[in-house]
C-alpha cells in the first residue's frame, strides 16, 4: 500500500471512531435530552484546543472490537479559557458507557498527564453499566488484569495535587462514583443518579426493586449525602458550573489561583448592612446575603449549599484574589452547626488549604447543635475532626465575628489560633461561653431564687453579664486584633489579605490537609 492509502485507512478507522455507537444510539442520547460524550467535550473546551488520544482503541476482547469504538472514552488535552485541562468523557452510546480495561488504560494514562504536567481533570461521566463485566469474569480477568493493572496503586496519590473535576450527567452507578466520592468538585444535572451499585445489580443480588432517582437521585446527594457540590438544571448549565469551579482554583497545588481584579472598589463601604444584619441577637438571616455584599460585584460560587444549610461554604473574590468563605447561617439551626455541617466544613478546608486558598470566617454561632440525633452521629467525634482540620491549615485566615461567639463552637470555626491569624470582631459582637441567658439557667438559677428579690438579681446579673460579653473586653487584652465598623468589613478583608500574602511562603501553603482522608 502507498502512503496515501495508509493514510486513507487512518482517515477511515477515525471517523468510524467518531461515530460511537452509531446513528441509532446518538439519535437515542439525544431523545433523552443530553449531548454526547463528543459534543460535550467540544462545549465544554475552547474551540479547536482539543487533542485526543487514543481514538483508535478498543474493547480488549476480540468479540466487542467492532462494538468499542475508542472503548467508550473520549480522553484528551485541550484548554479552557485558555488553561490547559485534561478531559475525560464516558461514552453513553458505546456499551452503556461501561469501563473496559482498555478504557481505563486510557484514563490512568491521562491522568498521569496530567499529573505530570500539573493541570486539572475534568471527567465527564455518563455510565450506566458501571465495569464491563465480560472483562473481569475469572481470576486471571479479576486479578491477573483488571485490580492489578487497571486500578492504580493508592501509593500514587493524585488528591489535591491537581483539582480533579466530576460532571454527573447520567445514570452513573460504579467507577464514575467512585470518581466523584475523590473529586475536589462534584455538580449534577437534575434527573441523573450517582451510586455504588445500580437498580438492576440491586434487584439480582438483594432483592430491591427501586428507580434510580430513588435509589441515588441528585436531591439525595445534594441534600442528603452532600456528595454533590453543585446542582444544573441542564447539561449546559453543567458545564458552565464547571468553568466558573475552575475559575477559582489554580492550575496546581503549587500555584497561586488566578488574579482577576474588577471594576468593583476593594474599599467600597457596606453601607445598607444594618438591614442585612439584625441587631437583635436571635433574629435570623441569610449569611449569604452578607457575603454578596462583601465579595466583587457580588458574584460568588456556593459550595454544597443545599447541604447542611446552618454553614455556608463558598469560594468568591476579593479584590480580585481569591478567597474561601465559610459562615454561620441563621437562618437554619440558629447558625448552629450540626453533624453534616461539620463534614461539609472539614471537606471545604481542605480543598483551599491544599490550593493555596485564604480563608475567611464570618461568625454568627451559639454553639453546636446537640440532641440525641447527633450524639447518635458521634457529635464530640465530628468536633475534634474539624477543629484537628482547623489546626492543619497553613493559608492565611482572617476571622470576623459578626454577632454571636459562644461555646465550642467557636474552637470548630477557628481552631487554635496561630500567631498570623487575625480575629476581629464588629461593635455588636457578643462573645463568652454561652448566651447569658442559657448561662443564667444553668448556673445561676438557685442563687437567684434564693435573692431577697429574684427578679432584680437576675436583672443585675444578666446586664452584668451582657455588658461583659460586648467585644471590648477581649480588645483591651488583644485577644481580638481590632473592632472594626462593619460598613469597613470589604476595605478591612482587603487590606488584610494583602498584609497577611507576605511572601511565597504564605501564598503557597504547607498542604497538611492535602492527603487528608476523603469523607473524614
């Protein structure tokens, strides 16, 4: 054969590459209202950046050659918003998006890339079947191929070394799963499902007959589990997720996220706060309001915010750095975090601490949510694991208590402080062990009754009592660094993360939370 033929047949073998699964299981894919695996990446990357590898692969097993075009993953490199980015796509329409060895041989290799190369993954998953059983029936299959070669060694970690991206926009049961339970950033599309096991593996071996929505659906993951960060009502708004996600993170753990300054002064007053804050201690409202008002052009991105509301985590700019928010919510429990608040708070420390991420606290808290429910959940248990989280972070952290500071609380929302930390408080701040008022049921309450007149005994204590918590107290021995008007609190978090930058050494981080155990 000349050349030209040669390359005729590579043209050929290419475009029946292209075609996946054929017309019929595109035309499928697309009555299901999703784009394929191939039109996704192309939405998703900057025109023309994407180089694909592996096109040509196919199913290991002679039978399912013809049937495995690129053995269902679509992997590559190409860029988004001009940053390189590793992409990884299951292919719906070839096996039901199941994962052959080959395909993984795929993936490993692109994930090495990447690794190598310090950019991030992005997978795309959409895979029903979960492991392509054909390919692992035996030892030899099982073993000798399959856990030997196509699972990588835990001794090669890749968490948190570069931001590893999980788009659920399918029914995806299995390997896809257990992608998205390691990923720093998981968003679903509503309608699709995430699970270890699927409905139909369910019925054969227990016995449990059960849709997918049920079983896994994303108002569980959202909601329920927290596993899922984000939520898109379509794929589009997916993908979109997935870039404003990225936006925020550096390329790798060793950089420092993108600098994008606006048009947004950074010392610009809040002057409408006292509608935003209440001054009346138990009065709720929506700490997500506050932060809009802070960050530029108050734009933000909530992570896992239908999730353990009482705690808001969200990543946003500040005079055009980034930074990682996390606050009491009172609209929910008071603003007092409960269990899963406290899982989504260690999981939020950890994905800025390993990127280089400053943080900032904005406390409103009256302690812990307590009760039997969360003593069952190992409540004293899940304290410790966040305030351990807390002592690990080496980023910049700036602490602003805006109204309440009592009780342990407070040790989960700032840890031990370190010399560099910087704590602050508004005037309104009310800080000490409990509310005085709890404080004067639990302590005082025998010594008041037996006053000449109990009525103004407990009068006298609680006036001493709350005057003793306004923040001036802890001010006059430096226990807080300063009392700012909160109308200052943008100029305030400005200046200080500017102070608070120094050198490398307080840009790039020290990474202690970045092996931190997923789901710990």
């Amino acid at each position: 054969m000349s050349i030209e033929e040669d390359v005729k047949e590579l043209e050929a073998r290419r475009e029946k590459a292209k075609q996946m699964g054929g017309a019929q299981r595109i035309a499928r894919q697309h009555e299901r209202g999703r784009m394929t695996a191939r039109e996704r990446v192309e939405k998703l990357l900057d025109p023309g950046s994407f180089m694909e590898f592996g096109i040509l692969a196919h199913a290991r097993i002679p039978a399912l050659e013809k049937l495995s075009p690129a053995d269902g993953r679509i992997c590559g490199i190409g860029t988004l918003q001009g940053r390189k980015v590793a992409v990884i796509a299951q292919d719906r329409t070839v096996l039901g998006g199941s994962g052959g060895t080959v395909g993984h041989r795929k993936t490993d290799m692109l994930r090495e890339l990447a690794l190598e190369g310090g950019y991030p993954v992005i997978e795309l998953a959409d895979e029903s079947g979960g492991v392509r059983i054909q390919e692992v029936m035996g030892s030899r299959e099982w073993l000798g191929e399959w856990l030997a070669h196509a699972i990588p060694h835990p001794g090669k970690t890749f968490t948190r070394r570069i931001p590893m991206v999980s788009a659920i926009m399918g029914e995806c049961f299995g390997e896809p799963s257990w992608n998205a339970a390691k990923a720093d950033f998981v968003v679903m599309v509503k309608g699709t499902a995430m699970g270890a096991a699927g409905p139909k593996m369910l019925g054969r071996s227990i016995g449990q007959t059960i849709s997918a929505q049920e079983l896994a659906g994303w108002e569980l993951q959202a909601k329920g589990t927290g596993q899922v960060d984000a939520v898109a009502e379509n794929e589009e708004e997916c993908l979109e997720k997935v870039k404003e996600f990225l936006s925020y993170l550096p390329s790798n753990c060793n950089e420092e996220p993108p600098f994008i300054p606006g048009k947004d002064d950074p010392c610009r007053r809040l002057e409408d706060v006292e509608k935003i804050v209440p001054a009346q201690l138990n009065r709720g409202y929506d700490m997500y309001r506050l932060v809009k008002r802070i960050v530029d052009d108050g734009k933000y991105l909530p992570i896992k915010k239908d999730f353990a509301p009482s705690l808001i985590t969200c990543l946003a700019r500040i005079g055009g750095r980034v930074v990682g928010i996390y606050g009491n919510n009172p609209m929910y429990n008071a603003g007092a975090p409960d269990v899963p608040a406290s899982e989504k708070a260690v999981s939020f420390l950890c994905l800025c601490d390993s990127f280089n991420i400053p943080l900032i606290s904005l406390m409103d808290i009256p302690g812990m949510f307590p009760g039997k429910e969360a003593e069952k959940m190992k409540l004293p248990t899940k304290i410790m694991v966040w305030v351990q989280a807390q002592n690990l972070v080496t980023v910049p952290r700036i602490h602003v208590i805006v109204r309440k500071y009592y009780a342990m609380g407070v040790m989960c929302m700032q840890g031990n402080l370190k010399p560099t930390d910087i704590i602050v408080a508004w005037p309104s701040a009310r800080l000490s062990f409990v509310d005085p008022e709890i404080g004067l049921e639990l302590a005082m309450e025998s010594r008041i009754q037996e006053a000449p007149d109990p009525d103004a005994e407990r009068r006298r204590v609680r006036e001493e009592w709350n005057a003793a918590s306004s923040p001036w107290g802890a001010a006059g021995v430096y226990g807080l660094h300063d009392v700012i008007d909160p109308r200052d609190t943008r100029k305030f978090l400005h200046r200080t993360l500017e102070i608070l930058r120094g050198n490398r050494g307080k840009v790039i981080g020290e990474h202690r939370l970045q092996d931190w155990p997923t789901g710990f």
